[in-house]
C-alpha cells in the first residue's frame, strides 16, 4: 500500500481499477511529399482545421448545456488560436516551399508556438503549453485519421490516472465511466481543474509522479476530501473507505435538507456561512446550498477566459451577474486581482522571480499597473449598484500599502463621478489578512478598515515557511499548528474589541476538523467553497458556545500540531459520529 498527498480539486471518495492514460505526444517524423501532392496536403491541413472547429463548437454548446458557461469559456483560446490567420498561413508555408506533409508542418509550427510561452514570468501562463499541446494533437488527429485518447470503450466505474489532462480529454471524461481522477501535474487554478470541478467528482492533481507509480488495473482509492491517493491498498484500509464512500453519498442526500436552515448553535448564535465563488455562475450554487452571501469573489479567474486581460465592461458584467446570482440583501465581497505568484497576470514576457510566492503579487503587482488597477475598480464601482458589495484587497502587508489603494480607489471614484455614472459611494472598504506582518499589526489596521478576512492559505504557509503547492513539503503545512490558531485567536480578539466584522475565508473555514475551535474564539463569518457549506451548517447546528469556547481553550493549550488534530477530532466526532472528519 502506498499513499500519495496531493492537491484536491473536488472533495470525496472514488475507488475503482486504476486506467492509465497513455501521455506519449504524436510523433510526427520529417517528410516531404511530390509536388504533385501538395494540393493534396493543403486540402487536408484546411479539413483539419474545419473539423477541429466543428468539435470544439460542439463541445463548448455541450458544456455549456450541463457545466455552464464558465466551464465552456475554457475553449475560447482554443478558438481563437485556430482562427489565427497567420498560424495556417505559416503551416501552409512550410507545406508550399518545403513541401513538408501536412502532419510535420502542423508540429513544426505548433511546436513554435509553444515556444512563446516558455518564458513568462508568472508560473500558470505555461498552461497556454498544454493549451497549444491541446490544439496540435486536435489537428494532428484530424489529418492523421488517429485517435488516441478514447475512454468510451471502458464498460466499468474506473479510476483514471495520468501525467496530465488537456482540457479536451478533461472535458471527455464527463461521459464515461471515470469516477475519480489522479495527475502528476496540475494546479488549483489551471483550466484543467477549473473542468475537473465543474465535473463534480473526486480528484486529485500535484501528485508528482503517480503515473509511474500505478499500473493499469490497480486498485486506486481517491480520496479528495483530505487531499489523498491510496495505492493498492490492503483489505483493512479498503473496507474503510468503502465505508467512507457510501457515508459520504449518505451524507451528500442528508444535507441537501439543510440549505434552508439557519446556521445557529443550539443556544442561538447566529453564524454566517457564506461562499468562496471564482466564476459569477458559483453565486448562485452557493445559494442553492444556503449561502447567506458571497464572502470571497476571486477576480483574477477573469483571466482564464480569454487571452490578454478582461476589459473594464467585461468585469462589470461578471460581477453584477455575481451580486444578482447571490441573491437579493445578500452582501458579495469582491476581492481585486490577487495576480502573480501562482496565478495568471498579462501577457508579457518578464524575467523569472526567483521566488514568486514573496515577489511582485496581489495588490502590490496592483499597485504598480495602476491602469489595470483603476479599470478594475471602476468595473466593481459600477456593479456596486446592483446590490450589496464589499471591496477587499489581497495580501496586505502595511499600512501605506492599504492607504495606497484606497488612494486608487478614490481616484476611480472620481473617474466615474466626472462620467455622470452612478457608484456605492459608502462601499465597505476591508483587507484579506495573509501575512504575518499584518497579523501582527492588527490593531492598527483596524483603526482603518472596514473589515477583516483572514485567508488561512497563505497565512498558514507564510508563518511556517512552507509553499502549500510542494508535495515535497506538503506534510509541514497545517492549520492545526500552534503558531497558527495563536495568530488566529489574537486577529479575532483585536477585531472584535475594536468593533470590526472579521471573518475567515480560507480552506480552513470549509473543514469540520475547525468549526468548533473557529467559533471558539470568537468567529461568527465563514466563507467556504459551495459544496462545503451543509456539512458546515449542519455542524454549527449540534455546537453550544460553552463547548466551543471549552475546546479552543484546550486546543490552544496544546504543544504540537498532531495533538490539536487528535483532540478537535476526538471532539468534532463526539458530535458528527458517522461523518467522514
């Protein structure tokens, strides 16, 4: 048995015979062809083209149909770069003076192509590469009459396991017997687990090397709810998650009768559980699982749809579709772009930061393209309008840097008071809590801001020097560590004695390990992601505040974090015995 931590794009537990997608790239040798022929290959480079078009329209209606138009948007690129006149023109070049076949010119040229995205400064623009990989093995198919990444034939519940998914075989799967998925490779925020989570089941991406780890017919447990992948596991192990598996498609029924129940503990607190939505589509799934709101709008999703950046109509329209589809008095809390690091920006070529996690990122890449800055803000300012909206900035770590943007912010106010156009002129103005230096100082931010969110995911790899995307490192980053729930306990004690709302929106928030000890000291906001929210509900529902208070006391007596996990578990199943915790 063999078990591998990873980055989960989707909670639960798939088992199942590991399949293993064969990732060997076409192979496409040199050669020419007579000249006689060359007519021949143009025809079938322009039928290729065409038929790669009339695939992809077929499959973005088809998204759009079941996934909705976010998950569909993911194809735009796709289009726009089989459109590119000048991409065929140089294929048909190459096919004309060199009387290259088709298949060579189409690799030489797309092979180019990717070429152009090597070297970008920020991490996620190389997921064009597999973009334009994509692409090229749509084309090639095509002329070459191939096709190899074909799952139709599978005749039982299966777990797929790969190096990586294009977002074309990631969009396949959505009709086949795959249950659960596994990938070397991947990030939270690339189109591949954007479509991964739209599908709605188990997976998990960052794994390194599971690919060469599993074989074919294998049994794989996926287990998305605490970020694993078992391998061939022994008999005591699968029995457990057998038993996990059907809990868990139990407890999916049961809470479905919460969403319309108040989140109060059984002595009457009110908690606020609201949802953390990258497209403006999730607001409304966040209301169909009770959400009492949007706590955490992240913007920079924006940049998945198209090439090159959103124009200032275009953001206006996702965020007004975001604060009409919370639902009406429900308050959206529209985070500005959080850009760079791990994260898409323009498409520029910089030189590589050394280290992108504390490089130019969030509102300090903000701070120094004031343009794209102001446009941002204009487009929120503009959907103010529609209901009740919060404004926040990422990763603050001074107090000049929220004075900075909020000097923006006026001058964007002042943009749209000359155009005549209307705008929240008291809109709520907070900050994401996600450094140590902003933890620290606290007391002053409060005597400036509206509000306070506190983003566990970088917080916690920020205080324990520990990047949450490295799988070398992964079993270091906790929210369970001691240093952690301290930092937590005195944010919520300097915001509630200054009379500031203070919330928390990390992955944190979502957990049920958490719930007691975040109520505990003081918490009475979480933002979660959708999905999250009636297991949460549900919980908050069994919880008296004496006993909340009890167990953070406790847990903030602890040393380690292994003892603080072993007691919030010990405890949180006294309440929820037959859930997966």
């Amino acid at each position: 048995m063999e078990i591998l931590r990873g980055i989960a794009v989707e909670p639960g537990v798939a088992i199942g015979e590991a399949v293993i997608l064969d990732a060997e790239d076409y192979r496409i040798p040199y050669r020419t062809v007579p000249p006689a022929h060359v007519s021949d290959e143009l025809c079938s480079l322009e039928e290729a083209f065409k038929t790669a078009l009339r695939e992809l329209a077929e499959q973005t209606k088809w998204l759009d149909t079941h996934l909705g138009r976010d998950a569909a948007n993911v194809f735009e690129w796709h289009v726009g770069v089989l459109k590119d006149t000048g991409l065929r023109q140089n294929i048909e070049k190459l096919i004309k003076e060199k009387r290259a076949a088709a298949a060579y010119a189409t690799s030489t040229v797309m092979r180019n192509y990717q070429r152009r995205f090597m070297h970008m400064s920020d991490p996620l623009l190389v997921e064009r590469i597999r973009d334009v990989q994509d692409i090229e093995r749509r084309l090639l198919r095509n002329i070459l009459g191939e096709s190899r990444e074909d799952l139709d034939h599978l005749t039982k519940p299966v777990i797929l396991v790969a190096h990586d998914l294009t977002p074309t075989q990631t969009a396949q799967l959505t009709e086949t017997k795959v249950m659960g998925v596994a990938l070397d490779t991947g990030a939270a925020t690339s189109h591949t687990a954007i479509l991964l989570r739209s599908w709605g089941r188990p997976g998990v991406i960052g794994l390194n090397d599971v690919s060469t780890r599993v074989s074919g017919g294998d049994t794989v447990i996926v287990d998305g709810t605490n970020q694993l992948i078992i391998i061939d596991p022994n008999e005591a192990t699968l029995e457990e998650y057998r038993g996990r598996e059907a809990a868990f498609h139990r407890l999916t029924i049961e809470l479905d009768t919460f969403k319309e129940l108040e989140p109060r503990t059984r002595d009457g607190a009110r908690v606020y559980l609201v949802s953390n939505i990258e497209f403006p589509r999730e607001a409304g799934v966040g209301l169909s699982k009770g959400a009492d709101g949007v706590g955490l709008y992240r913007t920079e999703f924006l940049f998945l749809r198209r090439e090159g950046e959103p124009d200032e109509d275009e953001q206006y329209e996702a965020y007004r579709d975001a604060i009409l589809g919370a639902g009406e008095g429900r308050a959206v809390t529209i985070r500005t772009f959080d850009l760079g690091a791990d994260k898409y920006t323009q498409e520029k070529s910089y030189e590589q930061e050394r280290n992108p996690m504390l490089g130019l990122r969030s509102v300090r890449y903000s701070l120094e393209n004031l343009d794209m800055f102001k446009m941002q803000l204009r487009a929120i300012l503009r959907a103010s309008v529609h209901g009740k909206v919060r404004l926040m900035f990422p990763l603050i770590s001074s107090l000049m840097e929220f004075r900075q943007a909020k000097m923006t912010l006026h001058d964007a106010m002042e943009d749209l008071e000359e155009a005549g156009i209307e705008f929240d002129r008291h809109i709520p103005v907070g900050m994401m809590l996600e450094t140590p230096a902003a933890a620290i100082q606290i007391k002053e931010f409060c005597r400036e801001v509206a509000f306070v969110s506190i983003g566990t995911n970088d917080l916690i790899q920020y205080l324990l020097a520990v990047d949450r995307g490295n799988e070398r490192v992964s079993r270091f980053y906790t929210g369970a560590h001691p240093a952690v729930l301290r930092a937590l306990r005195e944010v919520v004690k300097a915001c509630t004695k200054a009379d500031v709302d203070c919330s928390l929106c990390g992955e944190m928030a979502g957990q049920p390990l958490f719930t007691l000890f975040l109520l505990g000291i003081g918490l009475r906001s979480l933002s979660m992601a959708p999905a999250n929210i009636p297991e949460i509900k549900k919980l908050i529902r069994l919880i008296k505040l004496s006993h909340a208070d009890r167990v953070a006391r406790r847990a903030l007596s602890f040393d380690t974090d292994r003892q603080v996990t072993n007691y919030l578990r010990d405890e949180t199943r006294k309440l929820l015995p037959e859930d997966p915790i």
